[in-house]
C-alpha cells in the first residue's frame, strides 16, 4: 500500500465515522423524544449547537473526499508517488481530522474552519498538480 493510499483509507474511516457523534447528539435530545415521532428524520433547528456542527461537519467531510479520493486513486494508478503527494494526503487527513474536532467542540471559529478547509482544498490540488505535472 503506498502512503497515499493509507492516508486516503484513514480519511475514509473518518468519513464513516463522523455520522455517530450526529446521531448520538440527535437521540439524545430531548425534544426528539419528546415528539414521539421517531420515523421522521431529526429536526436540526431542535437540536443544540453541537449536534447541528456535528451534521455539518460530516457533510464538509463528504463535500472534500470525493475529489481528494479520485485525485489520490488517479495518483497511484499513474504510478505518481513523490513527496509532495505523500505530504499532501497525510496533512489532508490530519486538516479533516482537526476540522471534525473543531467543528463538533465548537472550538474552531472563524477564519480556523475555511483556513482549515482551503488547506484542505490545496492539499488536493497539490496532488492533482503532481499527477498532471508528471
């Protein structure tokens, strides 16, 4: 496996996972509870802060590894592996990581979150340059 590619399958684990803090959140909500209603998706405006940033935060994810995903498959089916792209696919994984984390503590407040994200954007057209370049 090369290295983009490990750091490709630890940003898709993150991408699985980031549903559970939303879904958590929204059961355990009292409102949600209350409306007895269970078959109805959860009503975000209902909910705290934290659980609404958590949504968000899952969706800014998914909205980012699509292209990071093909970008890196397209890299290693080209057989195009140099520092660069290595180093963009690991700091991609760790700018989403601190993203999620940010975004769900609330910690991560402007301009952290879209520096945060155009990190992440440039990460991904670092290595879709590599690939076009080689």
């Amino acid at each position: 496996m090369t290295p983009e590619l490990f750091w490709l399958t630890l940003t898709a684990l993150l991408a699985a996972s980031l549903w559970i803090p939303y879904i958590v959140g929204a059961n355990a909500t009292e409102a949600r509870a209350i409306a007895g209603d269970l078959t109805r998706p959860p009503d975000l405006a209902r909910m705290p802060a934290w659980v609404h940033r958590a949504h968000r935060a899952h969706l800014n994810l998914i909205e980012q590894f699509l292209p990071f995903a093909v970008v890196v498959l397209i890299a290693h089916m080209a057989g195009v592996s140099t520092p660069v792209t290595v180093g963009a696919a690991a700091l991609f994984f760790w700018l989403r990581l601190a993203h999620a984390v940010g975004m769900i503590s609330g910690l991560a407040r402007l301009p952290a979150r879209p520096l945060i994200f155009t990190g992440g954007w440039l990460c991904i057209l670092a290595i879709g340059i590599s690939v076009l370049t080689a």
